[in-house]
C-alpha cells in the first residue's frame, strides 16, 4: 500500500518527487527519530504496562526507560543498517517492507531485551520472554504506525522544502 501525499497536486513535480529518498537520513536525524519514538512509546507503555501487569508505576517506568534506552541505540544501529542494505532496491517502503522492517526489529529487540527484564523483574527468562511477547504485540502495530506517520510527514516537508528551493 502506497501513501501518496498529493494525488492530485500538479505543482508537485514529478521530479522532485522522483529526487525523494526515504533511506537518505543525516545521523542527527536518525537520532531525533530514535529519540522521537521512544519518548512517544515511554509516555504509552510505562502507565499502561503498569496497570495491565498489576506492577508498580515506578518499577514499570524503570523497567520501560532501561528498554527504551536500549531500543534506542538498537534502532538507531539497526535503522542505519536496513537502509544501507535496502538503499539500492527500495525507494518506497510499502506494508509488506514496513511489516519486515518491524519484525525483524522486535525480534532483534527481543534478543537484546528477556534477559534484563528477567532481572529487573526478579523473574525467570521464560516469564520475561512471555512478557516480552506481549510487549511486542503492542511495539508491532506502534512501529509500523509510527515510522509510517513520521516518513508520510518527512517526506511531505521535504517536497514542501524541495519546492520552495526551486521557485
């Protein structure tokens, strides 16, 4: 599924829509967008997991700020790395791209993650794995919403940007 964000703008030339590459992303950028999106999921997940797992707000607020600092570093590292892989073959990154893009992720994530939260938790790995699954249902759908929301408005300010260079 293709998100066109101006179907029937005919100032937006084809050009400088073709010049667009979603993969091209200076490193302060890629920090923002780290950054961005795991301050938007801290402000969600530490209340929410707090009253869903009957656990305190302070201990799921620890819990989720160590995750997110590691989500952090883990995405800007991993995002770099599928757009260098990706930057030959993909210019748009449709759902079944979003959908890898995510997957892949969390798994990584998730690789990273059981065993601290075994630990900050006081819980076996099993126990810290099946709550990391749950975690994941909810980072699955959040980061191919997110990242899709975040490109959709990048992209629209590049062309609006694109656009006035060119006047």
């Amino acid at each position: 599924m293709k998100m066109d964000i101006y179907p029937n703008n005919p100032s937006i030339n084809a050009q400088v829509i073709s010049n667009y590459d979603a993969t091209n992303r200076s490193i302060k950028e890629r920090a923002f967008h780290a950054i961005l999106f795991e301050t938007v999921a801290l402000i969600i997940c530490a209340p929410l997991f707090a009253f869903l797992l009957n656990r305190s707000a302070s201990e799921m607020g620890l819990m989720t700020l160590i995750i997110a600092t590691i989500a952090v570093i883990w995405n800007f590292i991993y995002n770099a790395a599928f757009d260098r892989v990706t930057r030959g073959f993909i210019k748009e990154r449709g759902f079944i791209i979003r959908m890898i893009h995510a997957g892949v992720f969390e798994g990584g994530l998730i690789i990273i993650t059981v065993p601290i939260i075994a630990w900050v938790l006081k819980m076996t790995l099993l126990e810290a794995l099946m709550m990391d699954i749950g975690i994941l249902l909810f980072f699955l759908p959040y980061t191919v919403i997110f990242n899709w929301i975040y490109d959709a408005v990048r992209k629209n300010l590049w062309l609006k940007k694109a656009e006035k260079l060119k006047d």
